[in-house]
C-alpha cells in the first residue's frame, strides 16, 4: 500500500513538473495580461507542491515507525482477465473502422463473454449474436447515428 | 412569487407535450435501470445518453438527461435493498436497513417506502426549487469574475474534503483535471495548448470521454478483476403483493421523509457530492430523533425512508447552483452543465429570463417524472428485481459494448474510444490507489470557467490579487475555502492532544 501510495505521488510530482517545463515554453505574460502559459504554469507548481507535501507525509509516518499494520484486505484478483479484457477493447477499437461496427460488436462480445468465463461456443455466439444485431437495429436502425460499415458492407 | 408559479404552469405547457413527455418517461426508465445495474452510475449513463440528444432541441434533450439522473436514484436503491450492493453511492446507506429488511422477508416495504419517500421528497424539492431559484439568481446577477473565481474554489475545496479518505489526495486529483482542461485551444489567445500539433487534441479532451472512462470503465474493470465466481449473485425477486407496506410503516416513516426531505434540500444546495452527505445526514438524524435507536443497522425502516427522501431531495436542489450560477457542485451536474454547453444553452443567473421554457419546462418535467417514477417502481419492482438475475459475466461485456458505441456516436470519433479507454485503465488504477475521481471530472468541465474567471479579475485589477479578498461575497467564499482546508489540521492537532491526555491519563 505505502509503495502504491510513493509511486502515485512520483508520478503526480513528475507530471506537475512536465506541465510547469511545458508551460515555460509559452508566452506567460504578466499577471495583468496573463498569456497561453501562465494557468497551466501554476496549475503545474501547485501539482508539484501538493504531490511533494504528499511525499513528504508518507516519508515522515514511515520515520516515525511501522506504523498500524495494512488493515485494507484485497479479493485475489485476476490479473490476467483485466489484461485479456483490456487487450480485447484495444483491439475492437484498432478495428472499429476497417471491420465495421456490426462485425466488431460480434467479435467484442465472443471475446468478452469467454473471458468472463462462458465456456460454451453455442451460447457465447447466440448472446454475441443477439446483442450485435439489437445494438446494430437500436443504434443504426431506430437512432439513425451512422456507424462504422467496414468491409461487411452494412 | 406570481412570477414562479405563472412560469411553473407555463412550464408543465411545455413539459406535458407529447415529446417532452415521451423523452421524460425515457430519461425516467433509462434512469432507473442505470441505477439498478452495476457498472453504470448516472454519471456514465448521462455521459452515454448525451449523443442520443443531438437531434433533439435543448429543452427536450434536458428533460431526458435529468431524468436519468433522478431516475438512477430509484434505481440505486433497488439493489441496495436486494443485494446490499448500492447501484451508485447515494444508496450506500440504505444497504444498511433496506438489505436486512430484505433478509426478514420485508423487501416488498423497504422497496414501496423508497420509492414513496423520493417521491414526496422530489415534490416538495421542486417547490422549494421553483421559489428559491428566482431570487437567488437575482442575487447572483451581481457575481462577477472574482465572485465567480472565489465560488469555484470553495466547491472544489469542499468537494475535496467531502470525498474519498485524504484531502490531499482528492485536491491532487482536481488539479490533475484542471490541467487536462487546459489541453486545446486557449480561448483568449487562440494559441495551441499541449496538443502536440496532433489536431484531435486541438479541440481539446472530450469530457464524455474521461466521465465514461473513470466511472463506466473503471467501474468495469475493477468488477473484471474480481474472480470469476464472485461474479455470480442471489437475488431477491418480492413478489407484487408483498410490495405494499402497512399503515404502521407509514406512520413511522413520514416523520424521516419529510426530515430527509428538509435535510437533502439543505445540502443539495451547498459544494459536494450532495446526495452522498444528504444521506448520511438524514440517517444519522433518524438514529439520534429514534425511540428506538438498537433497531438501525437491524431493519428500521426509518433507515430507509430518510435517506432515500434526503438524496432525491439533494438531487432537486443540486439543479439550483447549475441553472442559475451555472456552476455544477458535483459530478453528475456537471455532466448536465456539459450537456447544456453542447446543446448552446449557457446556465447562469440571466437562464430564466433568456431560456423560460427550458428552464421551467425541466423543472416541472422533474415533478412529472417523481411521478412517473412512483408509478413505474412500484408495480415493476419485480421486473428491475429480475434483470439483477442477468449474471455480471454477461453484464458486464454489455455494459462495455454500450460504453464503446456510445463513446464513438459523440464525435464520429475512435480517437474518443482511445480516450475512454484510457481513462478507464486510469479510473481502475485510482480505485486501487484510492484516489477520488469526482474532483477530477468536476474540474475538467470547470476548468476553462476557473481560468477565464482568473484571467478577467486580474485583468480587471490590474495584476492584483488583491480583488480576490477586496470584494466582500468572494472574501466570503475564500473565507469558507481557509476554513475547510484548516479542519482536517484542526482534526489531527485534537486526535494528538487527546491522545496525549490519554497517555498521561494511564501514566
């Protein structure tokens, strides 16, 4: 919890000092006629302070000794659902266009619901089936919004 | 006062129409069912629905997003009852009594009185928005870029403190938005802002993006990691004629929805995930007024009336600060600010006179849609009961193929979806991390506000800062701020020191 706790504030603390750095390559004016870089300058530093004055707490709570032991109990997860989930929705948007939406809401669907853990290929593809076709009928047919055709062609 | 109520019945003209009625009906039912499943809070499902509002005019489009907010109140308490599993975190508290009334066969009850109590409570919030909102912005009529500078730290500030564990961490977030709210064009000088000459960024980050990705995605995604079996859930489905609840029920009911009812009014109006606090509130209220304070935590079905009146009366009043300073104080209005922006309506105290019948048309379409909504949970109890039965691995990639298409219609775009998407991946790092997600997204639609308001008042005193504390509403407002960043200080120095007397004490 604590190295979560560190590595979260480093990256606010990092991402603080990027926004400041970037923002001293814009014209900062004066505090009269502030310019394009003057908010994004102090929204930066106050990033910076408050990510240190972060840092700093959990520095001295550590000095201080061990502290209450983590009380926060965690369900074991499954890493490699949320990756395989993840990757599966990265790849629906990388094809959204070239497949189309009716194919890609099929796929999606197959892949998604197998990682969930429905086993059975026949009542993972009627479900697939059900679904794409009634978002493609909600969506293109009744809310007329235009979707990715691709190369299926509808 | 004659002004009110005239614009009030000029307002259900407009709100009883045909289409507004069907769209209110809609928003009532999309609503309720986002309440009830998990994965999809209002939040997400307003941000989902605001395409479908394109081609509607702004009143109509309005009626249908509010909707879906107040709907999702109803519908989180559904779950909450059934499966002491809150659909969004306004029906936290009623998991307490309304799942153990459940597991003694009382569901039926808990359930009428929830939707009962929103009921009277949402009436009467109406009316207390129909007469405080027009003075008010009168009042505000005389707010200017320090006022309005001044008022949006103090929201983000009491927000901060209001949500999630550590104050540092949730001020740490809102920065975090107000410096993705910087990306795009700077709407002074037209200069390009950290968009790397990449011209989809130009435009700057699509908040429907980051409010579908923190709250629908991230949502998804920690269920996701969860194991596989502790995705399948028991549920109770009450059957129609066990719903109504007795005369006893009542009576000893109406005492804590007409105190919620006041409590969530109160609260609704200042900074803050109002619904939350307005339910804790009117439940800590309850336990104290109680003859019999054992039977919380037990089944008391006061427990549940009072909470459940005190968030949808919190939902009432929140409409107060958007329409008519045109500062949203929590997430979901400020969905509806970005819907409002989206459509060309620009809330703030000059909304009443320029748009009356958006502005009374949703108001009277909200009193419209309580009703609905008492009609609607009552005898279809059963049916929302039984779409919890859909198992969560099926849920789940539904809610996701929702989240994927809706995200694509705001823009035509896929470069949304890679936002979302990344913002998803972020929201579940912060719910591991524990860091808030609220002040983030309220200060990414705030942002540009906060930083035109900066930029005129200095403009407007030359560089002095002064005109933050000089004027005496906006000294109010940073006064406030000081006190509610001193009080997590001020809470530790007393835990030391009455530890300290604690020690000498078993010394």
């Amino acid at each position: 919890m604590e190295r979560d706790e560190i590595i979260g504030g480093i990256i606010l603390l990092i991402l603080g000092l990027i926004t400041a750095l970037l923002s001293l390559q814009m014209p900062i004016g004066t505090f009269r006629a502030a310019g394009t870089g003057m908010f994004p300058l102090i929204l930066g530093v106050f990033l910076m302070i408050l990510s240190g004055v972060f840092l700093l707490s959990i520095l001295l709570v550590r000095k201080k000794g061990p502290g209450k032991k983590e009380s926060q109990t965690r369900t074991p997860g499954s890493p490699w659902n949320l990756i395989l989930f993840l990757g599966a929705m990265a790849l629906a948007t990388l094809f959204f266009n070239r497949l189309g939406y009716p194919l890609i809401s099929f796929l999606l669907m197959v892949a998604l619901l197998r990682i969930l853990g429905t086993k059975r290929w026949t009542i993972n593809i009627l479900l697939s089936l059900v679904t794409a076709t009634a978002s493609y009928f909600l969506f293109v047919g009744w809310l007329k919004i235009p979707l990715p055709k691709g190369w299926i062609g509808i | 006062m004659m002004e009110s109520l005239q614009g009030l019945i000029n307002g259900f003209g407009v709100a009883t129409t045909i289409q507004n009625l069907f769209y209110c009906v809609m928003g009532a039912i999309v609503g309720t069912l986002v309440g009830v499943l998990p994965g999809l809070g209002p939040i997400a499902g307003i941000a989902l629905l605001i395409p479908a509002t394109f081609g509607l005019n702004p009143t109509s489009a309005i009626i249908m997003l509010a909707g879906i907010y107040y709907g999702a109140m109803y519908g989180g308490s559904t779950t909450s009852i059934l499966l002491n599993v809150p659909g969004e975190t306004a029906s936290v508290i009623t998991c307490l009594d309304g799942y153990q009334m459940a597991q003694k066969g009382r569901a039926g009850p808990a359930l009428a009185m929830c939707a009962i109590g929103s009921f009277i409570a949402g009436t009467i919030g109406i009316f207390g928005l129909v007469f405080l909102a027009p003075p008010l912005a009168e009042a505000a009529l005389v707010f200017g870029p320090p006022e309005y500078f001044s008022l949006m730290v103090f929201g983000f500030i009491v927000l901060s403190n209001v949500t999630g564990t550590s104050l540092i961490k949730s001020l740490m977030m809102a920065v975090v938005g107000l410096i993705i709210g910087t990306i795009g064009i700077d709407p002074v000088t037209g200069d390009a802002r950290f968009s790397f000459d990449f011209p989809y960024l130009m435009g700057g980050i699509e908040f429907v993006a980051v409010a579908i990705g923190l709250f629908g995605i991230g949502e998804v995604l920690a269920n996701v990691e969860k194991p596989l079996e502790m995705l399948g859930q028991r549920v109770l489905v009450p059957r129609l004629r066990e719903l109504y609840p007795t005369l006893q029920d009542l009576k000893r009911s109406l005492g804590a929805i007409l105190r919620g009812t006041g409590i969530g009014f109160g609260v609704g109006l200042i900074p803050g995930p109002a619904p939350v606090i307005a339910t804790y509130a009117s439940y800590m209220t309850e336990k104290k007024f109680s003859k019999t304070p054992e039977e919380f935590g037990k089944g008391a079905i006061e427990g549940v009336a009072g909470p459940e009146s005190a968030n949808n009366s919190a939902c009432q009043s929140a409409f107060i600060p958007l329409f008519v300073l045109g500062i949203p104080f929590a997430p979901p209005t400020a969905i509806l600010l970005g819907a409002l922006l989206i459509h060309g309506v620009t809330p703030g105290p000059m909304m009443i006179g320029e748009h009356p019948e958006l502005f009374w048309g949703v108001i009277a379409s909200m009193y419209i849609g309580n009703f609905i909504l008492l009609l609607l949970n009552l005898p279809f109890i059963p049916f929302f009961a039984n779409i919890l039965r859909i198992p969560k691995n099926i849920l789940l990639p539904l809610v996701i193929l929702f989240c994927i298409t809706g995200m694509y219609t705001v823009n035509n775009s896929v470069f949304d979806i890679w936002m979302m998407l990344l913002f998803g991946a972020l929201g579940f790092i912060m719910r591991k991390w524990a860091y808030e997600a609220a002040p983030l997204l309220l200060a990414l639609v705030l942002g540009p506000k906060l930083e035109a308001a900066f930029r005129q008042s200095l403009m407007i005193s030359h560089g002095d800062f002064g005109i933050f504390v000089g004027r005496p509403v906006s000294f109010v407002f940073l006064l406030g701020t000081v006190i509610f960043l001193s009080i997590p200080l001020l809470r530790f120095v007393w835990r030391k020191a009455q530890s300290k007397k604690h020690l000498e004490r078993s010394a």
